[in-house]
C-alpha cells in the first residue's frame, strides 16, 4: 500500500510547478492552500489545483516574485521615456480592459441588445442588413456583436501593485473583453514600454488567465454606466430606451 | 355536344387579356347585372384536355369571401376581447360581391370544368378555393376530382397564356389553408388586440378635432414588429452620444502625385495610444514598402429582381414608396409588360429563353442598342441567387413597351425592371485593383487605386457607381521613403440617420416579417394609423474625406434627398384595382435618390415603449412570435403541418402574451401618459 506523500514534497512540487508557469506562490498563500487539500491526490490533479486557485487570488498577495527583475520598474508608467525594454518575464494581473476600436457608446448599445435579449437564440434581432446594392464581393461579414474586436487597452499591475497601461498592438488570442477576466494573469516577456505603455503583441505576451471572481462581478455589473460615463453621458441625456 | 369550360380570374383585367390571348379577336363580351366592371368573355378555345369547348371567361375582385365574429361577438362592447380567441367565426359573401357570387353560380350550373385562372401564389391559391366554394354549390359536380383545376402562369404574355391554358394542375389546397389560417390569426389576434387596446387608452388620448370619433388604437401582428423597428431607431438616434476618435494620416507626394496612405486601424478612440504609436512612426523617419499588389478586380453585375427588391429600389432610386411601386408593377403585369411582381426568386430557370426576351429590348431608343450588343455576343447567364419561390420566375421585361405609351411612373419602373433584366444578363464590370502596403515604425498603412477596365453591365444600369480612382505612382517592394506629410487627425462619430423605407424592408425580410407580397402594405398601415410619419432625409453633411467618418455605423447608400414624392393609395393587395399613374414629376434615374426616413409619432413610441418594458420574454413589438407564424405558414405550405395545428399552437401562444398584457396594462397606460399627454 502506498502511503502518502509528506507534506513537505508536496509542497515542494506545488512550489516547482507553480514558479514553471511564473506564478511562484507567496507562503501566505501556501498556508491557505496546504490544511485545504488531501495528501493522497494525484499529483497532476493537485497541480492544476493549485494553479487554477492562484490564477483566482489576488496576484498581489499570492505571487512571491522571484527576483526583482520580475517587477515592474518603480517609474514604468512614467511618459517621460519615450521607450525601454523590460527584461525577462513579469507577471501581471489585469485590472481594467476597454475596446479602443469601437467608441464607447456603440459598446453600450451592444450591451442593450444583449439586456433586451436579442442575441438569446430564437430570440434574435437582425439589426444590421447587408445591402445587395451597397454589397461587393471584397466585403468582409459585420462580426459578432457580443465579441469585442479591439485593439484593446489594458490597465495592468505586478505583484508589488505597481500598475500600468498596456495596448494590445497585434491581435492577441485571449484578450477581449468577454475572453479576458478581471483579475486574471498575464506572463510579459521582454516587453516594449513607449512612453509608459506597454506594448502587447503575440510574442511579449503570454495569457495564463484566471480571473478574481469578486473584482470581475463588480467590474462587469459597472461596465455600462462606466461605458457612459467614458462616452461622456450626463445624467438624464442618452440611454432612454 | 361541346364542353362548357368556366375561367375565374382574380381580377377583370386579367380575364380581360386571358380571354383576348385564347379567342384570338372572336369574343363576346356580356355585361353582369348589379357589377359595372364584371364582364362575361364567350368564345371558343380547343383545349387539347378537353377538346372543343365553350368558354366563359370572368373574374372575381379579389377575395370573395369575408370573414368576421358571429353576431354575438361582433360588437366591441358585446364581449371581452379574450372571448375573441376561440368565438364562432362566419364566412360569408359581402353586399358587393354577391352579384360576382351569382355570376359564378349562374354560368358553374352550365359548366362542366371550372378553370381557375387567380394569380399564382397563396392568395390566389385561396382565392381559387373560395370561387370552387361558391361554384360547387350549384353545381355539386365540380367538386369532383380533375373537374376543378387551374393555370399555372406568371406574365400576361400571349404565348405564355396559351402554353398555360393548355397545361392545368390542380389547386394546391395547402397554400389555400395556409391562408385560411393566416385570415384566421390575423382576425382573432387583431380583434382581441385591438378592441383591448384602445378600450384601454382611449380615454387618454386627445380627441381628435371637428368632435370627430375617438381614435382606434389598432393591433397587427406584422404592423408592431414593423412599429418596432422604426421606434428602435429612433431612440437610437435620440440618445447617441458623439465621441472623439483620432487617426494617424501619411500622405506621400511621387511623381507629382499626392498619394494619401490609410491606417490600417483606421482610428482609435484613445489619444494616448494614438500619440504613443504616432510618436513611434515618426522615429522610424523612413517608411517601407511591404507590397505592391496589382490584380484584377470586378464589380458584380445585380442579381435578379425580386419583389423586396424592387420595392428597396424603387424607394431609392424611383422616388415611390414600396406601396407605389407594387401598385405600378402590378398595374405593368396586368398590361402584359413585365411578368409577375410577387416573387422571390432570384434566379433564372435553364430553360428560359433570355436572349428572346433581351431581343424584345432592342427595339428601345434609350437602351436598344445596349441590348442589341447582348444579342452580337456581350449575353452572359444571369447570376443565380439564393431563394427560389418554385412559382415564379424573377421580376422581368416581357414585352417591350414604348415609354411614351406609359404614364410616368409606369415608365419608370418599367425602365428599371428592364435595364436591372439586361445588366443580370450582361457581364460584371472589370478592373484592376492596385494596392500598396507600407509600414511605418510599428504601424501598416494602406493606399489601393482602382481603375475600371471595362464597364460593362454599368452602362444600361445607371443605379451602381464604380469608377476609377486617381491613379497611383509606381512603388517597389522594399523601397523606402520619407513620408512627405504625417499628421494625427481627430474626429467624431455621428448618429445614424431615421429609418428608411429600403432600410426597413430589409430588416423585415430578414427578420421574417411580412412575406415580399405584403411588406408594402404594412409600412402603409403603420403610416395610416398614424403611428409613424415620414418625411424625405435631409441632406446630410459629407466631410471631404471618407476616412473620417465613423465607421460605427453602417451609413446608407444614398447621398442626398430630394423633395417629396408621390404617396401610395389604396389599400390591400391593390387587386382589382390596377395602379393608375399619376403624373408625377419625370426625374432621370441618375443613380442619385430621395429616400424617405421614418419617424415614430408619440403614440408609435408609447405602445412600442409600453410593450418593451413589461418585460414579458416575447414581446409583441419584436419579431419572434410573427416570424414563427410565418415559418408556420411555411410548414403548411409544404405539408408538415395542418391548418389546425397552425391555428391552435399560435392562438395559444397570443393567449398568454393577451393574459399578461391585461395583468400589466398599468405600464403600457404609463408609457402613454409618459410620450403622449405628458403627465409624467
């Protein structure tokens, strides 16, 4: 019969795998998570566990940066340097995400069709008709409403809570507004800051995802008034219907 | 002894020309006491059916029947509406059709065959069910099997009546009841609706002038999704909000040319970025150029006319409402002109003779000559679309017929539907593309010239522009330039413009509201019952470049307005009564249009308003319910489900949206203190 691991390798491994996927885990964290598994899992099981659990932790408190080069630098928002690379990889929580491609309130009014159910099936509203007379063969279909397009523009912190913006400058898979979670963690890797914003592009950036079920909800509850408040509505103008 | 056949059409004109094809001249015409315009055609045809025959040939004027509650009901305060649901309906012939009844009764007891010669769709498939009704009574014996049978036809075209006339089919009772349970749906849910409706805001509502009847807050299930679409619109439009976007513009001058480079993301609605990124581009000092491609292009010459087509065209390049405009083609295709204007098909039958008809064109002192180039070898196969109806062919010429012959709008529409027929049967439009890719620090920016080889199908279709650009300098790949000029430029998004009529056709039909045969009438029923007005857009204000122009919103095809045009008359299918043009000013089509934008009244806004925020999970002022009962219509048609079926699934289904609607009434009376008597 095989008796199960001591808590220490266990430990050790959890430790291994999480700092192999760059969030090596603080040992604050590690005394929440060690009384709340059972020795005798799997180990490829526990693994998963413990990434999926930190990926849902506030980055802040949960990640251990292994050295200091895995921080952001102090001034990284600063726009006084017009450029500079960030050596190695960081890892960062994402704290804010807007589409920057679509104006604000063409945003909010996608998000009153979906209220009004329209994009529930069978309940389907065509609002945009594609003309035979305007329609040439080089047209490309309108897409998906509910899915944001971008480019994106992030706002982005390191786990000494230093935050900062960052663009999404080549299409990213896994950034988007539906794709992507507030709280949710993001690998840089030598990445480019211009003038404080960091320059996201498929081979900077790797998206580990996660999300803090708690910032996300209220994020998501908030979009529509802080779409408005963005596109610059007063209070009684617009949003009428 | 000869065989006595009887013909019914739908309307006088149509026996009029059917009884002319077939007699060739040798026709009795008799008068029908109590119908000035019923007429009795006698003459003698050899149907190779049924041999030598007597033929009487005489119409109906559209359905013949009507429909309505049983006394006990009929009356608005005699019951409530929900009783309306499920009460004893009676068919029964009007005042005025009873002498086209007995007409029929009369000359059926004498004939041994009934030939139905109604148009060939649901309507007149039903309309030839209610003719066999009236027949059979007093002459039981053709309501035998093959003694009752109709003609397959789709223009008024001589040889295509006479080939029609010689192949009858038997009537297609499930088209027939498809219609007698949409007749059935629409009575009881727009009685029940209606009756509750304006019981219920009647009171609230200003009276109208002149001591005149308060007003009738009327209720269909096609006019409210219709109300819907224009009432969304509005709002959206009301509450927009403009907001700034930045873009980054190269312009590089070679060879003396000014060539203006767009950005491939267009713009973006943060400064920052677009100041971060511009920064950038001009460090580079140097764009590269990534492509230089060249390859030929084209301009897809139109499908084929369907109805929902004609009716967008005609609202945008006629000047004429879509009501008009079928009022028109209907009046053109009872004249023999153009073949018959409720189709869906967008593709031409192998087996038709196109060239024969292109012939018939040549004749045109204004596109003959484009059509005698189709005939010296420029004939291509017309496109095929996607929809085919199975009854009718696409809308097109079948004769040719002299401008000056036609009243003005007939000859407008007539033109159209001739020249859309010989650009579907000419070919695309070719040239070549040019487009060159540079980048510049980490931005791609993009500049394409066009240069139009051929023009094709354009010359006899002046309603599609494509023309050639200013022509580009050479470029290499790799090569590299300082751009002359780069620059941020900002902008604003702008709101959409009201609905227009083409607009919202397309919204119907893609949202299965109305079939292409009625859309027409119930955006002139919403008009009627004052629940929108409409009003020719306005000229808009262009900016120079195009690029600035939001990109949020789809922006319609037409460029300026013009002053307003002719309104629809009229009422229903326009059977019976053909469309009489009037003498409105003769414009050239141009290309340019006058469209007409929709705007909901206060009352449009209040129902539409009061359906949406009682919140129920299908609302009567969004499509669903209607489109499901069109794919009911559907189902019928094609045998997968019973009238009965039909009937009862959907009045159920009313029912319950009837029963919430009573139970949160409060909010839709709300909705009109709110938007019409402003008491809020």
């Amino acid at each position: 019969m095989a008796t199960a691991p001591a808590e220490a390798e266990v430990k050790a491994t959890v430790v291994r795998y999480l700092a192999s996927k760059n969030v090596p885990p603080t040992q604050a964290w590690l005394r929440d998570f060690m009384p709340s598994i059972r020795l005798n899992t799997p180990m490829v099981a526990l693994q998963k566990t413990a990434l999926f659990r930190i990926l849902s932790t506030d980055l802040t408190v949960a990640v251990q940066p292994p050295s200091p080069n895995a921080l952001f630098p102090a001034n990284v928002a600063s726009p006084e340097v017009k450029d500079r690379k960030l050596n190695g990889q960081i890892t960062v929580q994402v704290l804010d995400i807007e589409d920057i491609g679509h104006s604000c309130w063409s945003q909010v009014e996608n998000l009153e069709a979906i209220e009004r159910g329209e994009m529930t099936k069978g309940r389907e509203v065509i609002r945009v008709v594609d003309d035979e007379l305007n329609t040439d063969q080089n047209r490309t279909p309108a897409n998906n409403p509910s899915i944001s397009s971008g480019p994106h523009k992030l706002l982005i912190q390191d786990a000494k809570g230093t935050k900062a913006f960052a663009f999404e400058s080549e299409f990213v898979t896994g950034i988007g507004v539906s794709q992507l979670s507030i709280g949710g963690k993001l690998v840089l890797n030598d990445a480019l800051v211009a003038r404080g914003v960091i320059m996201l592009d498929r081979r900077a950036v790797e998206v580990l995802g996660g999300k803090v079920e708690a910032w996300d909800k209220k994020w998501r509850a908030d979009r529509k008034e802080s779409l408005k408040r963005k596109a610059g509505v007063t209070d009684g103008a617009g949003g009428g219907t | 002894m000869v065989t006595k056949v009887l013909c019914v059409a739908e309307k006088p004109s149509i026996a009029k020309a059917v009884a002319n094809h077939l007699a060739g001249g040798q026709v009795t015409v008799r008068n029908v006491t109590g119908n000035q315009y019923l007429k009795n055609y006698c003459f003698h045809y050899n149907f190779p059916t049924w041999g030598p025959c007597d033929v009487n040939m005489t119409s109906v004027f559209g359905h013949l029947q009507s429909h309505d509650f049983a006394d006990q009901y009929r009356y608005w305060k005699s019951c409530d509406p929900s009783q309306l649901f499920e009460a004893r309906i009676e068919t029964s012939v009007d005042e005025s059709n009873k002498p086209v009844a007995k007409n029929i009764e009369t000359q059926a007891r004498y004939s041994s065959i009934l030939y139905i010669w109604t148009d060939c769709d649901r309507e007149g498939e039903h309309i030839g069910a209610e003719i066999r009704d009236v027949a059979v009574r007093s002459n039981p014996r053709l309501g035998e099997r093959g003694k009752t049978v109709r003609a397959r036809f789709s223009n008024i075209e001589r040889a295509h009546i006479i080939n029609a006339a010689r192949s009858p089919v038997p009537l297609d009772e499930a088209q027939a009841n498809a219609v007698s349970s949409r007749i059935e749906l629409d009575l009881r849910t727009g009685a029940s609706f209606t009756r509750n409706l304006t019981m219920s805001l009647q009171g609230m509502l200003p009276q109208q002038g002149d001591g005149q009847k308060s007003q009738v807050i009327s209720y269909g299930s096609c006019q409210f999704p219709t109300l819907g679409f224009v009432v969304e619109r509005y709002f959206r439009v009301r509450n927009f909000v403009p907001e700034q976007f930045w873009s980054i513009k190269v312009m590089h001058e070679k060879n003396g040319i000014k060539v203006n480079f767009r950005w491939a993301r267009n713009h973006l609605f943060d400064r920052m970025v677009v100041v971060v990124l511009f920064e950038r581009c001009l460090a580079a000092k140097k764009a590269k150029v990534d492509k230089v491609q060249t390859k030929p292009t084209s301009k897809w010459k139109p499908l084929p006319l369907t109805t929902v087509e004609l009716q967008k065209c005609g609202s945008r390049f006629l000047r004429m409402d879509s009501h008009r405009v079928m009022q028109v083609a209907e009046s053109l295709y009872t004249k023999g002109w153009i073949s018959y204007p409720r189709t869906e098909t967008d593709q031409f039958d192998r087996g038709m003779n196109l060239q024969a008809l292109v012939q018939k064109q040549t004749q045109s002192r204004t596109w003959g000559q484009f059509a005698q180039g189709l005939m010296n070898g420029g004939f291509a196969q017309p496109r095929d679309g996607r929809n085919n109806d199975k009854a009718h062919p696409p809308i097109h010429p079948v004769n040719f017929v002299e401008q000056t012959a036609l009243s003005a709008e007939e000859a407008k529409v007539y033109e159209f539907v001739a020249r859309r027929f010989l650009a579907c049967c000419s070919q695309d439009a070719k040239g070549s593309k040019t487009e060159i890719g540079i980048s510049y620090g980490p931005e791609t920016f993009n500049a394409s010239g066009l240069t139009v080889l051929e023009r094709n199908y354009l010359d006899v279709y002046p309603y599609d522009r494509w023309t050639s650009s200013q022509e580009l300098p050479q470029f290499r790949a790799g090569e590299e330039f300082e751009p002359t000029e780069a620059r941020i430029q900002d902008g604003k998004t702008s709101p959409p413009g009201y609905l227009t009529e083409p607009e919202l056709i397309a919204l119907m039909d893609a949202n299965g509201i109305g079939t292409d045969a009625t859309m027409a009438e119930h955006i002139n029923k919403i008009k009627e019952r004052k629940y929108v007005d409409t009003r020719p857009r306005g000229r808009r204000p262009r900016q120079d470049d195009n690029d600035d122009e939001a990109s949020d919103y789809e922006a319609p095809a037409e460029h300026e307005a013009e002053p307003a045009r002719g309104r629809g008359r009229g009422r229903g299918r326009g059977r019976g009564a053909a469309g009489r043009g009037s003498a409105a000013a003769n414009g050239r089509n141009s290309g340019t249009s006058g469209v007409q934008e929709f705007i909901p009244t206060t009352l449009g806004v209040a129902l539409i308003e009061g359906y949406d925020n009682m919140g129920f999970e299908i609302s009567l002022a969004k499509p669903f319910l209607r489109k499901e009962m069109e794919l009911k219509m559907k189902a019928i048609c094609e045998g997968r489900k019973t009238r009965h079926e039909v009937t009862q699934e959907t009045i159920e289904q009313y029912r319950e949206v009837y029963m919430r609607t009573q139970q949160r009434m409060q909010v839709l009376k709300d909705s009109v203190r709110r938007y019409v008597t402003n008491q809020a």
